[in-house]
C-alpha cells in the first residue's frame, strides 16, 4: 500500500520587473518581452571588482537612453540614433 500525505510547498513565483535605473514596475506580458538582464562576472583587475558577480535589470527605455549611439543592428551600418 502507498500512502501520501499533503504538504504545502513554498516557492518563488514572478510576480513584476522593476528597472534597476528608473524603477518603473512591469508586470504586461508584452512589455516584458523587452526587459533586459545583464549579467557578468568581473576579471582580474576589473574595474567592477576582481570575481564580484555583476547584474543589472533594465527597462527597453532605459537601456536605450544608455547605449543610443553605440549600439549596432546586425548586419548594418553604425546606428546613430537621436
């Protein structure tokens, strides 16, 4: 015979994105779709800290204020937008 008891599990569940630069909470399915994590680990004598374990969330807009002018399409030409 098998017997089983109940037991109640507790887990992490997503509940919202919060932009690590402007603080706008996400939660629209669409919008979500262009949120970015950036995630790295700092080298030796990196300026981020020699092993430190780096990370970022950021809004789509917040991201491009950061990079416009530096980013590249694939493909294309430098892409100078303003």
């Amino acid at each position: 015979m098998i017997i089983y008891k109940k037991e109640i599990v507790e887990q992490e569940v997503f509940d919202k994105f919060v932009c690590d630069r402007c603080k706008k909470e996400i939660t629209d399915d669409f919008e979500l779709q262009e949120t970015y994590s950036i995630g790295f680990w700092g080298g030796y004598t990196s300026v981020f800290g020699d092993s430190d374990e780096i990370e970022c969330d950021l809004c789509q807009q917040c991201l491009m204020d950061l990079i416009r002018g530096f980013y590249r399409v694939k493909g294309q030409e430098i892409v100078s937008k303003s």
